[in-house]
C-alpha cells in the first residue's frame, strides 16, 4: 500500500504472534500430555 512502514509492521506482528501462540500451544500440549 502506501504506507509500507505500517504494512511491514503488520506482517511482522502477524508472524511474530503466529510464532508465539505455536510455541504455547506447543507448551500446555506437552503439560497436559
């Protein structure tokens, strides 16, 4: 878009939480398992 700066944030923020909630979802998998 326009405002390249803010859509590289965005991707980053989405790879970034995407990231995170693998590794807790990994995490209470192994707890509870």
């Amino acid at each position: 878009g326009n405002s390249d700066g803010l859509e590289l944030v965005v991707y980053i923020s989405v790879f970034f939480f995407s990231a995170v909630l693998e590794l807790v979802l990994g995490y209470c998998f192994c707890i509870l398992n």
